[in-house]
C-alpha cells in the first residue's frame, strides 16, 4: 500500500507540471485512484485543461478504463462543464 501512495503522490506532483507530457502521464496515473478526493480535484482538472486537449483525451481514455462509479462520474461531470472543443475531446 505505501507504494500504491507513493504513486498518488508523484502522478499529484505532476498534475500541475507544466509540461504537457508530464500532466498526460499524472491523468493515467491517477485515473485508479479516482474516489480519492485530491485526485478527482487533480483529474477535474486535467479533464478540462484549456491548454492542451491531450490532457482531456488521455485522462478520459484512463478513467473510462478504469470503469469504476468515481471514474465514469469524473468523465460525465466534464461532459456537462466542457466547452465544444472539450467535449468533441471527452
């Protein structure tokens, strides 16, 4: 388990970097750890990033693989705040 946060910690480190690789890599990593309150605050986020639709289309792509309640809920939540270009990427 200390590994499995370990992870959370870094891929929440990494929701804010400001590179756009390192943003894509934390959507991937925290889609498992969406009923997590600080990850779904840092998956939200990513999901409607305005600079780079990457963020919106690999994060939606992990947490629809991940499939859980918390995850799809992210996903649809974006859905509904999104603006056109977002939603055509979710």
């Amino acid at each position: 388990m200390p590994e499995m946060m370990g992870g959370l910690e870094a891929a929440l480190a990494e929701a804010s970097s400001p590179s756009w690789t390192r943003r894509v890599r934390a959507g991937r990593g925290l889609a498992s750890f969406a009923d997590v309150p600080e990850a779904a605050g840092a998956l939200a986020g990513l999901l409607l990033d305005v600079e780079d639709t990457a963020m919106t289309r690999q994060t939606a792509e992990a947490l629809t693989r991940v499939g859980t309640v918390a995850a799809l809920r992210l996903v649809a939540r974006a859905v509904a705040e999104a603006d056109d270009n977002q939603a055509d990427w979710l």
